[in-house]
C-alpha cells in the first residue's frame, strides 16, 4: 500500500493581502478572510494586551487577583508533574 504525504494548507506570500487581510482567520471552508479596518475602529481594550512573557510569581503583589491565580496554576502543575506517571 502506498502512503500518500500529507499536505498543510499553502501559505500566502501575496504581501498586499497580508497587509489588508487577516489571512488564517477564516475557519470555513468557503468564504474569504476578514478585510483589516483602520486602528481607529478596533476598541480601545485591544491595544491593552499584554503580549509579552508572563511576569513571575516572585514580580506580582502578594494582595493581587493575578498573583493568587498564578500561585494556584504553579500549584497545580507541580501537583500533575509529581504524580505523572503514578497509578491510581
């Protein structure tokens, strides 16, 4: 039996429809990715991201809403790396 290789989906160097589509975005079969609008029409919110790595737990306020939900996510993957492996 021949195997047949698996192929991704192509990718677009087109340079004018980067800067005007968000290519990728299109999750349907059919239909064409978003068009790009103006800086202007997106919501103030989305430029407020913060993209960059995560701070560590020693960096955060010990009395913050992050710094509690940070120490619980450590907690619980520590708790996972020490009983992987481990049966019931």
């Amino acid at each position: 039996m021949v195997k047949e290789d698996v192929k991704g989906p192509e990718v677009c160097k087109d340079t004018e429809r980067l800067t005007t589509h968000a290519v990728g975005v299109n999750i349907f079969k059919q239909g064409e990715d978003p068009k790009l609008k103006s800086p202007e029409e997106y919501p103030e919110w989305l430029y407020q991201i913060k993209l960059g790595p995560v701070t560590n737990l020693h960096d955060r306020e010990p009395d913050s809403w992050e710094y509690w939900k940070r120490l619980r996510k450590e907690s619980i993957l520590r708790h996972n790396r020490l009983h992987k492996g481990k049966k019931l």
